[in-house]
C-alpha cells in the first residue's frame, strides 16, 4: 500500500492525522534522550509496555553519528547523523537538531528491537522522498511518499518539516529515500 502526501486533506488518509499532538495518544508517552557509552540488553530497555516514543534530538551533538544512543528506548539508526542545519532551506521544526542520512546520501534507517505500530516523522527533502515500513522478515507492509521537494524559500505547494506517518502492525524497520537527495528528518516518534 503507497500513500501520497496531500496538503489539501487531513494527512495520508487511514495512515493518520496532520498535526497530530502527543496527548491525543491513548498511551503512555515517554521523551527519550540519547544514551552514550552504555550497553544495552533487550531486557534493560525502559520501554517495554505499550506506549508512544518521541526522540529528544536536542542532546546529540551537531555531526554526531547517531546509531545505538536510542537503542534502551528501542531504536537503532543505520547512516544517521545528528546536524544544525546551517542551510535555510532545511530549517529544523522544534529545536536546532535535526537527523540526516550520511555518510551515504539519500537514506536513512531505522530498526525497532521490539514491533511498532505507528512512526511519525517531520521532512524536508531537495527530491521526492519514500518512507517505508518492513516486518520482521524485511517484507514491505505500506509506504507514504512525499511526491517531491519541500524546501524553505522555495514555490512548492508542499510546507518544509511536512509531517509524514505511517501505520501498520509489526513494523520492525523504517527506511527513508530520497533517490539522489538530501533530506532532514525532526522530531521522529513511534507508537509500540
């Protein structure tokens, strides 16, 4: 299933909401800072009862490689780096962090140690950006697309930081593409 996105609805019709705020989830919410220079068992992590995730970005340091410093709150990044955009056109939404996919352009992973069911992201993107939902045996369950660029200061209908989401049962990996693009993700939260 591929949504697209659409500023003329509500969202990505049954992927969810626009502007959808943290205390409308009927769940415990937990802000989650990096971790650093600790190890982490699955039976350590914090989170391990049904609840929403919203990753605290400000407190990694601009070009710091960000991999396991979400891992007890049941994250781990592939090809991510925390920045300060210094290029208006990828201006941040809440805060001066924002994620980027590097060393390698265009993508940027995550997977979840226990399954999700809803990640909820804010994009701005040079080119059409993808972000897709796998299960546990890498099988595609939906995807939404954002059908092209939505960065600051230019005629795109498409608003920087567009919120894009995505539900489904037993998501265990996220990917975020933008074909030969760069693009910054901000204030990324998940629902178990």
């Amino acid at each position: 299933m591929s949504k697209q996105y659409s500023p003329q609805s509500d969202g990505f019709g049954p992927l969810g909401r626009v502007g959808l705020a943290i205390d409308e989830i009927d769940a415990p919410t937990f802000f989650a800072s990096p971790s650093r220079g600790q190890t982490t068992s699955e039976s350590d992590l914090l989170v391990s009862v049904p609840g929403y995730v919203y990753l605290n970005l400000e407190d990694l340091k601009c070009f710091e490689v960000v991999d396991r410093q979400f891992q007890r709150w049941g994250a781990i990044f592939h090809n991510c780096i925390a920045i300060h955009p210094s290029n208006p056109a990828f201006p941040a939404r809440s805060g001066a962090t924002v994620l980027m996919g590097a060393p390698k352009t265009g993508w940027l992973e995550a997977t979840f140690l226990h399954p999700v069911c809803f990640v909820k992201a804010f994009v701005t993107s040079s080119q059409r950006l993808v972000l897709s939902a796998y299960d546990r045996d890498n099988q595609r369950l939906t995807q939404v697309e954002m059908p092209g660029p939505n960065l600051a200061g230019s005629d795109s209908q498409i608003p920087p930081n567009a919120p894009l989401s995505i539900k489904a049962p037993n998501i265990y990996r996220i990917t975020f593409s933008a074909f030969d693009g760069q693009f910054t993700v901000d204030d990324l939260s998940f629902q178990l």
